[in-house]
C-alpha cells in the first residue's frame, strides 16, 4: 500500500520570474507518472496545471506543500521542491 509523500517548501521565486518558472515547473510535474498537487494555505492545486499553480500565486517566502502519490512520488517530490525553493 502506498501512502501519501509531502513536503513544504519556502518559494524562493521573484515574482517578476513566477509566470517563467511556473512553465518549466508544470513541464517537469507532468514529467512524472504520480498524482502530484501543490497546497498553500486552504487552496490546493493539481502541480501539473498551470492555471492552477499561477491561481495559488505562490510569493516568494511563502511556503507551499507539496504531495505526491505513485510509483516516482520521491523523485517528484524533489526535483519540484528544488525548482521552487
């Protein structure tokens, strides 16, 4: 049984870089084979839409978690937390 990988992460994007980052960061989610979202605050937001990430408009130093589920859920985990923080 698998359970449920998060992880928070402190954004360390510019907001003047947000709209270019959130570009490579849903082509490197939909990279993955598991179900990742990405939560900040109530709002959470499936990581492999961009409409839905820009919607979070996550602000540099704010904090955002990231979940994932499937068979690269660790890997995805990673390379995600490292593109925001």
């Amino acid at each position: 049984m698998r359970t449920l990988q998060t992880q928070t992460v402190t954004v360390t994007i510019a907001e003047h870089q947000l709209n270019h980052v959130a570009t490579f960061f849903i082509q490197k989610a939909n990279s993955f084979k598991s179900q990742i979202s990405v939560a900040q605050g109530d709002n959470s937001v499936n990581a492999k839409s961009l409409l839905g990430f820009l919607s979070l408009q996550p602000a540099e130093g704010s904090q955002v978690t990231l979940t994932a589920e499937g068979p690269d859920e660790a890997e995805a985990l990673k390379a995600l937390a490292d593109m925001l923080g």
